[in-house]
C-alpha cells in the first residue's frame, strides 16, 4: 500500500527536491569552469570532473586549477572565492 502524505510533507518533499536540483545545478556549473580552466572538451573533462565519488573531491580538482586560470586577477578571487563558499554548505 502506497504512503500518503499530509500537506506539511508534500511541501517538505517538493522544497528537498528543489535544493537537490539546485545544488545539482551548482555542480554542474563548477564542473565547466573545470573544464574551461583545465582546457579539456566536455568529452574528456566531464567523466575526469565526475569520476570523483564526492563533492569535495570534484571542487579539489577545480581548486587545484585555478592557479592556471587565464583570467583577470578579480576572475580568478571570485571563483576561489565562490569555491570556498560551495565547500562551506
């Protein structure tokens, strides 16, 4: 017999599936300054930015290249900064 859930839950369940999409998001969006800082094409830089199990492993990745990043030095303290945020939640 299926669960039924009153209405605190069903919000509880929609605003959970809203962050993890969000958070999601946030992933994805780190895995391409990845892959634009470590110059490789999404064929070959999305499986290396995946293959970490977790999410401090894939920012690791993304921090040891920021080093490397060809930006302006403002570019490169925000993403550092935008990196230490994300490791913060």
């Amino acid at each position: 017999m299926a669960k039924s859930f009153d209405e605190d839950q069903k919000e509880f369940y929609h605003n959970y599936g809203l962050a993890m999409a969000f958070w999601a998001e946030v992933e994805a969006d780190l895995g391409d300054h990845f892959m634009r800082i470590a110059r490789l094409p999404e064929k070959i830089g999305g499986p290396i930015y995946y293959s970490a199990r977790s999410f401090l492993g894939r920012v690791d990745m993304l921090s040891a290249c920021l080093p490397l990043a060809k930006t302006v030095p403002d570019g490169r303290k925000f993403l550092t900064r935008a990196v230490n945020l994300a490791k913060s939640w």
